[in-house]
C-alpha cells in the first residue's frame, strides 16, 4: 500500500459510541463535509474501517505520500 486516501466526513457521530467520536478525531475530522488526506497504511485504513458508515475514502491518483517517497529512496 503506497499512496494517499482522501477520507470525507460524511455523517455526524452524534449518537454513535464515544470511541467512534475519538476515531473521527483522530483521523483529523471535525465538521461534515470536510476532507482530509492520510497516507494509505494499515493503521490508517484500520481506522477508516471502524468508522466506514461515517465517512467515504477515495484513493488519490498520482499521489505520493512521504512514507513512499522515503521508501522508494
């Protein structure tokens, strides 16, 4: 997995589990409808997993995050 996911807040967290509210946050997202872009590892996609119904993931095309780029060198 190389790259970066653009993560969208899609539906608010009211009244879904404390935790989920944390992940939201931690993922960087505070108001509907913003976005963020996170490179794409495990840790990162395990967060958006626990938190798909709250939000959408988009690959970015032609992206590379700094985690590749130190990789790749």
């Amino acid at each position: 997995m190389s790259g970066v996911l653009r993560i969208t807040y899609r539906k608010s967290s009211i009244g879904y589990s404390e935790r989920q509210k944390q992940t939201v946050r931690s993922l960087g997202l505070r108001k509907l409808g913003q976005s963020v872009e996170r490179p794409d590892t495990t840790t990162v996609r395990g967060m958006v997993f626990h938190v798909r119904h709250l939000v959408t993931v988009q690959e970015v095309p032609g992206a590379v995050s700094a985690e590749g780029v130190a990789a790749s060198v």
